[in-house]
C-alpha cells in the first residue's frame, strides 16, 4: 500500500488512532481478532477497527460518543475508562471535518469507521 497523506494536528491523529485501537484490544475477547483497514477513495481515507468483542447494544449507540458515557458492557467487561475516549475521538474527527460512524451487533463485535480527507 503507498503512503496515506492527511493534513491535521499530528498528536491529536496519533492519539485518536490510537485509543480506537486500544478499545478494539480492551474489549475483545481473550484470544479474539483486531483488524485494522485502510480504503483509498479518491478525495479520502476510510479506516477501519473491527473486532470480536463486546459489542454495543443498538439502543446505546447513540450515545456511544458524549463524554462520560460507557455501555452496561463495557462496565461489566472492565472498570478501566472513563468514558471519554470515544466522545475524544469524536471530537478529533470533528475538527478535522471528518465523519465516524460505527457498525456493531451485541456480544458480535464492533467495526468503528472514520472518513478523514486527504
């Protein structure tokens, strides 16, 4: 794969990336699967992190990026987090005009998406 250019607060990209990856670790289960993707279109990038784990509940989704907010899951899985990971992310991708969205089923996994321009 060629480079992935995008313009942006270098730290704050990092540190984004970077707790999408540690959740994906945090909860999946023992032994399970995180992939990391990468699609280049022709004005962005879209990443991805799926895993295996915990997964979120439908009607918590919504809720799943305001600050201090951590699913009924993810309480019982670890007492680790505060609940600001996720609303952090989304803030980093809101100020680099970006989108996120995420696809998960309870108990299946989750796949977190974000669309960043290039």
């Amino acid at each position: 794969m060629e480079t992935a250019f995008i313009s942006g607060n270098r730290d704050r990209l990092k540190r984004m990336f970077g707790n999408l990856l540690s959740n994906a670790i945090r909860y999946s289960r023992q032994g399970g699967k995180v992939q990391l993707a990468i699609k280049d279109n022709v004005d962005s990038y879209l990443f991805s992190v799926a895993d295996d784990g915990i997964g979120v509940p439908e009607k918590e989704q919504k809720k799943i990026f305001q600050g201090f907010y951590r699913t009924k899951g993810a309480r019982l899985a670890t007492d680790q987090g505060t609940g600001l990971g996720l609303y952090y992310i989304k803030q980093v991708v809101d100020l680099h005009k970006g989108q996120i969205w995420l696809k998960s089923e309870e108990n299946k996994g989750s796949t977190f998406f974000v669309k960043l321009k290039k």
